[in-house]
C-alpha cells in the first residue's frame, strides 16, 4: 500500500519530466479512482511486458503478438493491451486466439486505468506500444515489469535508435525510482550471412541497456503468419523450428525464471514443441 502510494506521487512528479508534462497530468486518474486502485492494490499478481521502441516498424507488434500466444499455449492467463492506434496487434491475436483478453487504449489514462484492471486477473499483460516517446508509451513504461525494445538488424540508425532509447528508459527511470527495472534490447531481423549483423552482435554487448542474448532472425515464417484469413503465428506453424526455436529461445531467456514463479491455468495447452536446430546466434 504504500509502495503503491509513493509510485503515485513519483507519478505526479513525473508531470514535470518535458513539454509533454500537461498532457500527462490530463490522463492521471480521478481521485476517486486513484483510492480505488489503492484498496485493489494487494489484487495485482500479473506482469506486465511492454514491447516498445522509439523507432517504427522494428517487430514490436510481431514480438508481443508470438509473447502472448506463447504464454497462452503453456498455460497462463494472458492479455493483450494494444496501444498502437492503428490496433494491428489485437486484430493479430484475436485471430489466433479468442481466449487470450484483447483491450485497446488510446490515451495515457486509459493505459493506466487497463493496466490495473487487467493485472488482476491475468498472470501476464503483454502491451504493444506504438512508435516514439510521447506519454502514452511513457504510461506504458512507468506500469511496466520488463521492457523488451526491439532493435532492428540494420545499420542505418543504429547507434542514434540506442541514444535516443537510452535516454528516454533513463528518464524515466529517474523520475520513477529506478523502474522500470528490467529492460533489453532484443535483436530482430537478424541475417547471419550479413556484416552489420556481425556489427550489431559486437555492439549490443557493450551497451548500458543489456541485450538478450537470444537473437530473432529475419524468416519467411514471421511474415506468412498473417495472410488474409490464414492468420497464425509462427510457432504455431508447422515445420517452422527456426522461428519456433528463436522466439522459444528468447522468451524462455527473457521470462523463463518468472514463468517458474507462477502455476499455470492449464497447464501446457499445447505438449509438444518441435526441438529448435539452430541458434539466430550462433
Ligand atoms: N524477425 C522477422 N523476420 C521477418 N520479418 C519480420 C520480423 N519481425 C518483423 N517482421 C516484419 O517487419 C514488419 C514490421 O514489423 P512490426 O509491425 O511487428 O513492427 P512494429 O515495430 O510493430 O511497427 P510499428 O512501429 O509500425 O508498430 C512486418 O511486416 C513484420 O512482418
Ligand atoms: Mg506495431
């Protein structure tokens, strides 16, 4: 409770980060909700897992999409909060999987006000960010247990992608007591037989935002899940092991020790799983 108390006013004070200050007071929740959240507080046992990154079309959707169908397939009680308004993320998983909770939220407050909702009753929250730094990705990232930034294999903007992230995660860590605490860049679109994935490999070790060392690559399978009404995804595929096994890899690296902490719903929906051959990485 009063953890819960302090995170609220850090929040408060965080209106002062940037220009961005006004709009963020706007999206605070009424007081009367505030309290609300307050005598809920003890209900939330989720994790939230925002997928986010200031630069577009580096595989945010596609990573939160295979998370949460992952999560799903082994059990848990997942949701999906799409908050990138063109709402390709909760078309995505709603296609492929009814069960798993799909909501959308357009404004900073009602990222917030979904966040709590959906922590209460689900082991995970995935959240799907849109592009760039204004409040509702900073929201996000102020609600969130573990960032995941997806950083494209290519070296056009490399090194200005990871100032701009760095700085944006240090911001908000310090107005926010340090958290988010776990962040990681997670290397997408990875073609071993290029030189700038040598490059980024070399490059993502040495950096103040720790990579995972599980790396996805660029594969066909990623692109053919969602085909006009053949919508799946990739390892839920068959004869798909390279991409099965890369986000198999990387979510078990990322979560595999939350995962132990939490008794799955149903557990394993789905037993069995092909045996990656294979690492991105390697
Ligand atoms: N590992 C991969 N291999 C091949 N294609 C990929 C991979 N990851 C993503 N893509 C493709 O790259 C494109 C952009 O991916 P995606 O929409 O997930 O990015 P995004 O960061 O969510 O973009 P936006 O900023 O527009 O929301 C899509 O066409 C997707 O199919
Ligand atoms: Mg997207």
């Amino acid at each position: 409770m009063k953890a819960k108390l302090t995170r609220t006013a850090t929040l408060n004070k965080f209106a002062t980060i940037d220009s961005t200050a006004k709009e963020f007071f706007k999206t605070l929740l009424p007081v009367k909700e505030r309290i609300a959240n307050l005598l809920f507080v003890w209900q939330r046992r989720g994790m939230l897992v925002v997928f986010a990154a200031t630069k577009g079309g580096v595989g945010k959707t596609t990573l939160a999409v295979h998370n949460a169908v992952w999560l799903y397939d082994r059990g848990f009680r997942v949701a999906l909060l799409d908050v990138d308004d063109q709402f390709l993320s909760s078309d995505w998983v709603r296609k492929v999987e009814p069960e798993i909770t799909v909501r959308q939220a357009t404004t900073a407050r009602q990222v917030v006000r979904e966040v709590d909702d959906l922590l209460r009753t689900h082991d995970f929250v995935i959240g799907d960010g849109p592009q760039g730094k204004d409040e509702v990705t900073v929201a996000l990232l102020l609600k969130a247990d573990m960032v995941v930034v997806p950083l494209l294999a290519s070296g056009l903007d490399l090194n200005s992608t990871i100032a701009v992230t760095t700085e944006l995660i240090r911001a908000v860590r310090r107005k926010n007591r340090g958290r988010p605490k776990d962040v990681r860049l997670v290397v997408n679109g990875l073609d071993n037989r290029t030189r700038i994935s040598r490059h980024i490999k070399a490059t993502v070790k040495k950096l103040e935002i720790p990579a995972a060392k599980s790396m996805v690559r660029r594969l066909g399978a990623f692109v053919d899940a969602y085909i006009g009404d053949t919508v799946t995804v990739a390892t839920r595929m068959k004869r798909q092991s390279k991409a099965r096994g890369d986000i198999n890899r990387l979510f078990n690296e990322l979560l595999g020790s939350h995962l132990r902490k939490i008794k799955p719903k149903d557990k394993h929906r789905f037993e069995k799983y092909e045996k990656p051959r294979r690492a991105a990485n390697e």
